[in-house]
C-alpha cells in the first residue's frame, strides 16, 4: 500500500537542506543584481536573511568560485565557476546535438555566423552557435540570456507568444536603448513584433550593437508552441537588409528542419 500523500510531502521536504537553499538564493539574487553586484547589507536583505549569515554564506560560495568579491566595497557578483558550469550545461542540453548539423549547413549556405536558442521564460538564450568562415567572431556567450527586444531571436520567439508577455519583459527590462536604433516603446515593440510575425523571421538591424545585422526564424515544440529560434549574424556591409527577404526565407527552412525533429512535423512558411 502506498503512504499517503501528505507523509510523501513530508518526507520531500524534510530532504531539502535549509543551508543549501539559503546559497542557492544567495547565487539567484547576485545574478539578478546585473554587473553592479551587491554589497553585503544589500546581500543580506534581498535573501532574507541577518548580515553575519549572508557574510558566512557569501564567504563560502567566494571560496568557491562560485560568486567574487569586487573592490571597493566589497560587491559581490557572479563567479567564473558559473561560467563553466554554463558551457557544461550547454554542450550537454539534448538540444545542442541535434541542431549542430543545421547550423553547419545554415552557415555553408548563408556565410554568415548562425546560432541556435530556446526559449527561456520569453528570453532568447543561446545554446549553440557555428561561426562563419573568415577571421571575424562574434562575441556571443552560450547559456545567456539575451534582451528580446533588441535582439532578432528574442523577436522571433514573443512573435508567438501572447502579446501580455511582451508587455511582461518590456516592464521587466525597461527596453534600455542598445544603439540609437533600438527600440524603446512598448508600442513601437509591439508593432515591429506584429511585423516579424506577418514576415515569419525577426530582424536586428544595429538594434542590439552597431555595425551587427541578424536575422531570426521560430522553432516550434511538440505541442506548436514557440520552443526557440534560428538565427544568421554578419557584419552590416554590402547592405544585407536588401537581401533579408531571400535570407528570411532560408531561415525559415532551416528552422523548419528543427521544428520537424522536435515535432515530428514541419510548421511555418517555406
């Protein structure tokens, strides 16, 4: 006979580890704190917890590596151990196998750097990227958030999203200006968000770093929903806007072969 479901609950609860808890939030409310970190009393407060704990706590994770101390202050910010930790993460995501062939053929076609992202909460994020031929990279961090909206993967993945959830991340961002062709109004990001889904791919034209043109297709889940997007970088010359109509279209491809593997079925244009 099974135990009853409140003794299960019990039990699950009695296997947390409260100490475990309180540096896991500790890392969460560093990593939400951006590039300018947090000082200790600030630290303390955001994690719910008294200065001579988050002190004992913060120590810890520094030791290893996990979050760094930043002078003067000191402030505290997220460690180089998470940056392993996220290239692990990413090269393992089942994900990162599959569309690594698409990107391959993706760059051979285009010339251009392609990358691959999933969705993350309506953020873009990264999972795997092939540069294109030549001596230019991009730099462009697997396992990061992105901001959607000056992003063209971040475009292409609200464009099927409710419309209240672009509203959600233009509160939560703020839409910060990038580059001077960034939008910043929530009316001016949802009308290009309508654009990009009457189109079927988003476009960044400078919009996120000058002299950076990209573009992006969906890639649709098991059940149609919007799991990521496909994406095609290069460096604004020779006017590659005038051929993002046929660049679109290759994308929109390309990100259908993804879809299919998900899937099990293409969707979208081709």
């Amino acid at each position: 006979m099974s135990e009853p479901a409140s003794r299960q609950g019990v039990e699950r609860r009695d296997y947390t580890v409260a100490s475990v808890a309180r540096a896991l939030r500790v890392v969460d409310v560093v990593a939400e704190a951006g590039t300018d970190g947090l000082t200790l009393t600030e630290l303390a407060r955001l994690s719910g917890m008294s200065k001579s704990a988050g002190f004992a706590i913060a120590r810890t994770l520094v030791d290893a590596g996990y979050i760094r101390e930043v002078h003067p202050g000191p402030r505290y910010r997220l460690g180089l151990t998470l940056v392993r930790l996220g290239d692990r993460a990413v090269e393992t995501h089942p994900l990162t196998e599959l569309v690594k062939p698409v990107l391959h053929d993706l760059t051979r076609r285009t010339q251009m750097t392609a990358r691959a992202a999933i969705n993350d909460d309506g953020y873009p994020m990264f999972i795997s990227r092939v540069d294109a031929p030549g001596v230019i990279r991009f730099h462009a961090p697997m396992g990061v958030r992105e901001l959607p909206h000056s992003s063209a993967a971040g475009k292409a993945i609200l464009a099927h999203l409710p419309v209240s959830e672009a509203i959600r991340i233009a509160e939560e961002t703020g839409l910060p200006a990038r580059t001077r062709r960034t939008i910043t109004t929530v009316p001016g990001f949802l009308e290009d968000l309508r654009r990009t889904r009457e189109r079927g791919f988003g476009i960044d034209d400078e919009e996120d770093e000058i002299g950076v043109y990209c573009l992006s297709a969906p890639v649709f889940g098991l059940h149609g929903g919007v799991f990521g997007a496909l994406s095609v970088t290069t460096i604004k010359t020779g006017s590659p806007e005038r051929r993002a109509s046929e660049l679109g279209g290759i994308l929109r491809r390309f990100a259908a072969q993804i879809t299919a593997q998900i899937a099990g079925r293409p969707r979208g244009r081709d």
